[in-house]
C-alpha cells in the first residue's frame, strides 16, 4: 500500500473502471481523484457502484492535483491526455487510457484524428510478443484501444508464426454500449439499445483500424490490410471480435493450434479454450481474462479466432493496471485475478 | 378472406409468427393450426401475444388435420417437413419454413444435414433476379434460412453486377436468440444471455453456410466462397449481418451504390438507406422489412454491406407470407406493411 | 380512407407510435407530420422504422401546419398541448397524449405541474365505466397517463363492484425506457440501463399519481388514496403493474373473480387470463391489449393484480388511436387488431 | 490462506457465485468442488467465468468428498441441503444456502414446502439486530433467501425502532433471472426474457414470505402480514425491492430516516444513499453492497423503502461469506470489498 495514484477523468467509464480496480489492489493508495464538469462532486454521485470511495471528492483535472503521486492514469478524451502528461516529470509513471500516444505513424494520427501526432509511447498490450521488455520501467504508457485488444489478441500468434497472409485480414466486433463513453447521443439511449443492433465506422473509418494494422504489422514483420467493421450490441460491456486471416498455403490446423497454444499457455490473462469451448462475453465480464478459440476453415482458406474481452478491463483499465505492474515491478497479476461475473 | 390456410409446428417461434401475420393478413382464414407436443392446448397457453387466436385448440401435426386447405404452412424440424408435404396433394400451395428443400447440391444436403436429400423446390426470396418468375403459381415454396435471407440481401447486386470477386466473401452476423427456437438448452436460458455474446458454428460448419453459397452463386453465375460467422447477440429478435467481398478491380464506389440502388429501388421491403445512416435491427423489428447500408474500403478492396432484417419476418415468416402472396397473384405487400415495432 | 389526420410530436416516441398505427389504419390518411427541432428532416432520419413514411418531410409544430385537417394528434410536452389545442377549431378532433387536460382537479394539477390548469377532457379509456358516452362524438380527447392505464384497467372492476377499501392501495410498477422518452439523460444510456433496475419519484411524487387516484376514484364513488412506485425496468417497451388493495371483509374469491370477469368479457383489448397464467409485457409488445391476472391473498386480506400493457400502444397511441375510432364512429378495433410482437 | 472449504452444489449459479467470491479470499483454500450430473468435468466447462479454477475436476456431492474441511458451503436444492447436512460432523462450518433451516416455524415450513422441517439454524444475515452474536462461533447457518434479504433490510430498522405498523406490509420485487436458478424452463429461456417483465408466486404463494414474514417479526416483536409479489425482470442478476409499510401514527419523515440512518451507519456493506440518490441493481452488481433510500409518503401514510442488492452475491454467496468470516473470527470484511461491476 505504498505506491499512491492520481486517476483522471474520473466520471468516465474508463476512470470508473481504474478506480474499482484499485480500490481493491493491495499495493496501491488512491490519491487524487480528478475529473473536469463533476469536479467538487462527491464520488458516490457520479459513480454510485464505486462503494468504498463514495465519500471521495472530485477534484479538478490539472497538473497541480495530479502531482505528487507515483502514478498517474488518463482518462481523458484524446487531445487532451497528451496535454495533461506534458506537464507531469519524466519519473512519474504516467498511463494513457487514451488514443494520443498509441500509433507510430503520424500520418495515420492526423488522417483518423485531425490533430498534430504527440508521439508514441510503450504499447500496454503485455501479451504481444517483446512488449513486457517495453513495459518493464516505462514511465510512459499507451493503453491499448479496446478493439485492437481483441484483435490483436486474436491474431497475432498466427502472423508472428508466419502463418497468416498479410492481405486480407477481416475483423468484425461486437462491443457493448460503454464503448461509446457516457456522451449523451440519442442512439446510446436505452430505448434505442436495448434488443437490437447496428454498425458504425463501417468501411474502415474507425480511428482504431489503423492501431489494429499497426499491432498486426509488428507481428508480421510486413504491412497488414485490415477491413474493420464495429457493430454496437445489447448490452453495457463486452467484445466478441471474429478475426479472419488467409492461412498460407500448406499450413495445417494442427500447425494453427500450436501457435496459438505456445502463444498463451503461460499467459496469465488469455485463454486459448479446448477445443469444442467458445468464447463467451460474460465469462470474462469484470475481470481482465481474455477467452480465445479458432478454427480452422480449409474450404474458405481462413482461419476464424473468435475472442471476448470486456472492453473496460481488459480493453482499458485491467490492461493498464497490469501494464502497471510490469512497470513497476510487481507481480503482473497483483489486483487482477477476478474472475468473470457471470451469468 | 377466401384463402383457407393451415399452419403446422403452431407452437414454435417461426409457427407463431406465422400466425402472427396471417391474424391480420386481410385474404387469409386460418384454419387447422397445429402441432405436436401441444397438441390439445388452447394456443393462448403456448403463443399468449396471439390475443385474436388465444381460444383455438391446437390440433395434432398430420396429413389429415392439413388437409382442406389452400394453403398449407411448414414450421417443422427439418426432416420433418419433406415428410409431411409429401402426403399433402399438389395443388396446395406448401411453404416450407425448414430447411428440407433449399439446397440443389444434394451433396451438400447430405454433408450438413446428414439425410437423404428430398428435392429441391422455387426459393422464397423474391427479391433474388428472377425468384420472382419461379414463384409464381409455384405449389411448393422453399423460404430461405434467416441467415441467408440477410447475406443474399446484402451481397447479390454486387455479384449480378459484376463487381465483385467470387472467391473470398467473408460474412459474420449476429442474430437474437429466438433463431435458435425453444430448444431448452442451457446457453439459451436469460440468465445466460442477457448481457453478452458468443459465437458458434464457426470455422464455416453452420448449415447456412452451402445456402448462402448457393444463392451468391446464382447472382454471381460461379461459385461463391464464403466464410460465415453465426454469433448469438442478447436480443430476442433480429439479425444483423456484415458481409464483405473482394471487389473487381477498378471498381469505383460510384458503381457499387448504382448497383444497390438498382437492385433496390423498386423494391418494397428492401431499403438501402440515404447515406450516412446505417441499418438497426430495432428499425425492422416485427416488420418484413430489411435495411441496408454500404460502404466502399478502399484501402482494404471490400465492400462492407450491412443488413438489418427481424430473423422471424423477413427472415422467416415474414418471406414465407411474402411468397405465398406471388404464388397466389395476390398483391405482394398484402398483410405485410406493418412498420417496425420501435423503440 | 378518407378521415385526414396531422399528427405533431413526429419526433418523439409517442409521435412516432401514432404514425406506426395510423400507417395501417384503413380509414386514415396521413396529412401533416410536424415536430419542432427535426422539422425539415426526413421522418425516416428520425423514425427510421416507420418505412412507409420514410419520405415525408417534417413540418415544424404551429396551428398553420396543424389546420385543415378532421383529426389532429398532440405528442407535446405539458403546456405545449393546450397551447397548441386552444388554436385548433372546435371541430376538429384533438386527441392529446399529453398531460394538460386529464385532470378535474385544479389544485392538484397545479400541485403537480406547476402551471395553470387548462381544463378537463373526457378520458380516453373506453374500458372504464361510462367512458365510451363520454367518447361518442368528443371532439377533444385527454389520452390518459401509461402508468395510470395499467393501474385503472386493474383496480376498477373491484372498485366498480364495491369489493374494495378506497383508504390504502399500494401500486408498483415497473416501465421500459421509452416511458421516459427521449430525452438525453445520463440515467438513460443504454450503459446505465441494461442489466438492472432502479426507482424514481417514491413517495407519491410521481405526477401519474393524482390521475390514478381520480380514476380509481370514479369507480369507487369515493376518494381513494394510493401509494405508487415506478421503477424503470431494462427494456425499451412495457409496463409491467402490481396493483394491490385491501379487500372489504367477506368478500370471496369467487366474488373478486366475478367481478373482473364482468368487467372484461366482452372487452377487445384486455383479457383477464385462464388461471394459472399470468401477464407479460411481451405479450402485449407493440400491441393494444392488456392482459390482467389476479390472485386473493386471504392472509393478507388483500387481492393482487397483474396488468402488462405496452406503454406506448396501449398506454399511449393504442389508447389514443382506440378513442379516436369511437368519437368518430368507426369500429373501436380498427386498425388495432395487431398481436403482440413475441418473443 | 489456511482454512479449507469445500462447495457442492457448484454447477450452478449459486455454488458459481461461492467460488468466485472464495477465488480471491485471502484466508481461504478451496477444497472440493462438488456437483451430481457434472461430476467428473472440469469446472471450466459448466463455469467457464471462473478462470483460476477452470482445470479443476468437480466431484460428486456426497459426505466423504466433503469430508475433511473446515468450512462447507451447501449450495443445494431444498431438502437436499438439510440430508448432506446430517452427515457433516458438529465441529464442521456448514453453511447452507438452502432454504431447509431458515424457517422457525415448522407449520410454516410444512405448507410452503411440504416436507419434513429439518430444524433451525442461526439466521445469516449480519446486519439484523443480535445476529452477528448468534452468528460467531455458529457452526451451522443458514443463509437467508435473496428477496428476504432485500425485504429484511429495508423494513427492519423502521419496525426495531417502532415506527411501522406490523399489519399491512407490501412488497414487490423484480428479480434477475439468476434467481430462478439453471432449469430448463421455456419462460426462463433469452427470448422469453429479453425484453419483458412478468409476476409470478402471486398472491402470497411464494415460499420467501413465511421467511419476510419471520424477519420483520423479529423486528416488530409481533407478528407482521406481508403482501409479497415477485417479478422476473429483464437482466441476469439483482433484485430491486419496493417495500411499504404504514407508519404509526405522529411519525415524522426525521424520526423516520434517523431510523434507518442509526442502524446503517456503521454497516459496511449497507448503504442509506443521501438524500435525492435512489439504489440501482447496477450500483452493486457482482458485489456484496446493498443500497437504500426511503422516502415519507405523508399522503398515503406509508413509508416506501427502496433496497437493492445482487441476488447471487448479498442475496446468496456474498452473505454466506460475510456470516462466514464472523463465525470464523475474521475480520467481516474479508475478500468482499469489491464494488458494484458498473456500468
């Protein structure tokens, strides 16, 4: 209980998310609680789930309040999170839930977000080959989009066993309503959620193709093309991803299975399920696991990996707490091992 | 109100909505409703949303009860359903709502069903080029799977125009729970369902999968090749379907929404939306409608078409009135233009 | 087809349910769609399942507008209704499903509402003794409050009988989210909305309480006090009533039976059930009906009732659309005879 | 980490919840895992949310798997628990989240569940008044059900405190479909559910109100009437109860919530929200918190009290680990600090 936090953007989701996670990880002291309109707000008011820190006042997001602490945790929109860490020192550890530092490319910054790149930091994805050596005493992290979560997840061990065909990559998601954020739009009503489903970003305009490309091109070793399709399903948390890539020619689905087998059997979050097991939303609501499975179409010459992650722990806060931990050198698992809240 | 109709497998989901339909189609008697465990029950026990039919007994499934009427609907498992309309004469108009008379590849009958293949019959999808022709006076009538209802929506005006490349359509869709019918399985219960999603079938062994290549395969004038994901989405009712497909190259996107625009203009259920506004199943919902969007990736050489149809109208019942309004020369919308049912 | 009618509010989910059921009334035709801040848009933009209307163009609200139709519908917010009302011919049917002119009381609307009383009415639920002389011819219709439709539809048959206490009826009811319309409140989002439930206005503050008192009162021939809770249910559509009284001593459960059974037999649109099976919401959806179940507590000296209504067929635009069909003579169930939309 | 405990019944959704909330319990080592028709899987397969337990094997239910721990948790159908029970030496923990020994009243026991009564143990519900005394060093207790746990938490304090009348209690509840528990039932099935509400056990059937009843006698000392009506409510889990009682007479809203106020304001799992805040479902989901609000109904003389809570957690497991901590000697709090899973 010796390393004290500052979490922003705290009326958010993804702060909200931050904040259970820490309220109940032993070696953490929750600092600073910060947020923009609800500031001077008790917590209680504005995330009423959040019971041991109900009492908490909100503070104002700024340099000031967030200083003094170990860590640091964005939750902010982008845009804003490059400006807040500018400000913070180098030694403190500063995480970003946010897309500002995500991308390598600055090009591909400015063309999906329209504004000046500020640069690339260490990728919060542990499980992605070489990435914990990155994590290891960063004092700057970029935690993943919650769609390249799951789909980087999905496909990387095939492309980084050379078994996949850069060229035609195809990623459906599904992702439940607090991926949208609390912004009230009309469509994020619960009436015109509840019981049906819809597309958006269709045609590769969401801001999370390219985050997707780049992570799959890192294991790849060569440019991968991706058609990403989000859709917004019936329910508050969640992703289910069905990723598909071209196997390349000759590649076997025992060949298949053990590259993803040898990818994930000593990971600590990511299950690759037996055989005849899908993966399941739920299984992993509220907790930072990942569920896997593939298989292997030959006559369509795809093979399909399904994954399910919840979209704020896995695909934002969870990822980042343990991102966190490798930082700082605790155990990877320390406040994480959760399971799903399920049914 | 001259048309006498019987309606076989009146206690499941695609049985009630059938009946759903016809309690308002102005043409239509309904005579013997039927089924099998249920049969004896007052058809207010086991479908209470049909108020104007919730006195009527239901009667055993068989040739004799079926008998006498113009027009006989199949809910039935599959197998079933040859079997009955084996025994009923000629000149009744038979809609099968199963599966038995889809496929022309007896192969592939074979391969995913695992029986004797029992003919093939005109397939219930008027909007299909020239179904329209074979359905009419048709005694027989095979209605699409919901699935394939939603793909050869959304892809066949691409393939009849050729521009699209036949070789790799990729299609995942997620559809409400009430496709999977009242089996009692336990990943079916609410308790499961609500708030998440699974898939299921993957890796191209679903049964709608030669079905979908088969009707693509009749747009596109060669086979089709098609890797399709079934997810299950918490929603009791409707489909949304994503489906890509290579385009030929020099295709513009100028060229893909003539396509679609063409195919749909004159059509009364299908809408291709304006642009900028994507498909909703709740759109739909309870409505034969279907709606579509497109959108050109250029970057990844697909079109992306979303299709929003209700799996138990459009997809089921709703085809099935449809095509007994053609083979009957009645006017096609008859009893059928009701809106969707929203929020 | 020849009674013209305009309906304002086109916009909002009340608006939109009128046109839903005026799209299939055999003797409509829809004039004027007006609506305030959409006007100008297509009415598919913001009613997207209205497929049939998708073209109309939006009229902005004003008595221009409005004029020259037989029938025009309000789905206004309070005080916006009488002012529009005020402007309208004596001669034309207002049907307003809104607040302003449901109750006699004076006092109690300003206790209430906050504003000027603007006058009383006659209600439109015919099932209520004596409702349907009040309807005969009007010309200007109060459509009664959603919560107040389920809890009169049960508790009048005992009350008209003389079976039970005015001084202590305790309702709870629970509602789907469109009852609280579309309004961007953060309670709202389908984040906060799905997978759980929570209370509002406890304590009698909920305005639909003075109006089921004054229902419940005409059948009584006394003051009747009554305490409600609303809650706001993880669905889009429904309400969902438990409505309780104490019974006047020695008063059987056959006379309670009776008395309901008196009430709703030749009823169109509500249906005590067999016993045994009891209301669901999703039997009623997208429909006019109600379905009403009860049960005798002896033990508790209490009878409990069960009424499902859609809170927007039924307990808006049914009910409206119903009392429109007997001020202008027409049969009550035209264009109301839809099942429910199940499952 | 040194006390071992064993949990049968683990297939379903309350012996799930036991070993999801023991999964992080520091002072606990989890033994057998118990089950009939899936003993001999992996737990993994049947609870595929409990990532750190998904290779263990589940054994059959019977006294010598169960032998041989310090703590029992029986998570059985009734009748069932009360047989395992018998043959568990006295020095065993065993606790049952079962109805068989919640009941004092064995005339009670017998009309609402029609067998033998098996006796009475110490009553698992910490925050009634004198349980936690009854509760340390118990060796056997019983778990009290999930809607009487709500029920009991809202109506104590006012009856400990004498300000309600003891005859005329009503509550409704809507419950979570996890409630009803793994059977394959049709109305329990998604598409029944989703998006629809429905009573059930009306008119005092319900097996928990002899248990409400029992409570809130405690409370009063004097017998208490209950009007108790259950609703299945669209989500997996929770329970929202609306509980109201007439308050006796000169009670002021001030001495009313003081009530409240001085019983809650040192529980750490139950929560008097501040004034103008109501509990939601969601706020404590997967938790073991339970939230209230009360508000004066000065017009209908009642008080209405609001509780939330998550049936599997506070309603089952959680409150069978709390009572299990203080018959231990634990510190209350241990392994229940995580919050509400929201949104």
């Amino acid at each position: 209980m010796n390393i004290s936090v500052a979490v922003s953007g705290a009326s958010g989701y993804a702060g909200g998310e931050v904040l259970r996670l820490l309220s109940t990880h032993p070696e953490v002291r929750i600092g600073a609680i910060t947020a923009h309109s609800s500031a001077g707000s008790r917590l209680g008011e504005v995330q009423p789930h959040l019971h041991s820190l109900a009492g908490r006042i909100i503070e104002e997001t700024n340099p000031a309040n967030l200083a003094g602490h170990d860590v640091v945790f964005l939750a902010l929109p982008h845009g804003a999170s490059a400006e807040v860490a500018a400000q913070l020192p180098p030694e403190v550890l500063v995480i970003d839930a946010g897309a500002d530092h995500r991308l390598e490319d600055a090009d591909a910054w400015h063309r999906f977000y329209g504004s000046e790149h500020a640069g690339t930091w260490p990728y919060g994805l542990p499980e992605l080959p070489g990435a914990r050596d990155a994590l290891r005493n960063a004092r700057r992290i970029a935690v993943p989009g919650c769609y390249p979560t799951s789909a980087l997840l999905a496909l990387t061990p095939g492309f980084a066993a050379g078994l996949l065909q850069p060229d035609d990559v195809v990623i459906v998601s599904a992702s439940g309503a607090s991926g949208a954020g609390k912004a009230l739009k009309s469509h994020l009503l619960g009436s015109e959620m509840m019981g049906g489903m819809s597309p958006y970003g269709v045609g590769g305009s969401h801001r999370h193709t390219p985050e997707v490309e780049q992570g799959l091109g890192w294991a790849a070793g060569a440019p991968v093309t991706v058609s990403f399709t989000p859709t917004l399903a019936p329910m508050s948390r969640g992703i289910l991803t069905t990723a598909t890539a071209r196997v390349t020619p000759g590649t076997t689905a025992e060949q298949l299975r053990e590259a993803w087998e040898t990818a994930y059997d000593d990971e600590p979050f990511v299950t690759l399920l037996p055989l005849g097991q899908w993966p399941a939303t739920k299984s992993v609501l509220g907790s930072n696991f990942a569920q896997l499975q593939l298989a292997f179409d030959e006559h369509a010459g795809r093979v399909v990996v399904s994954c399910a992650i919840d979209n704020l722990t896995k695909g934002t806060a969870g990822g980042a707490v343990q991102s966190m931990n490798i930082a700082l050198g605790l155990p990877e698992i320390t406040g994480l091992t959760g399971s799903g809240v399920a049914p």
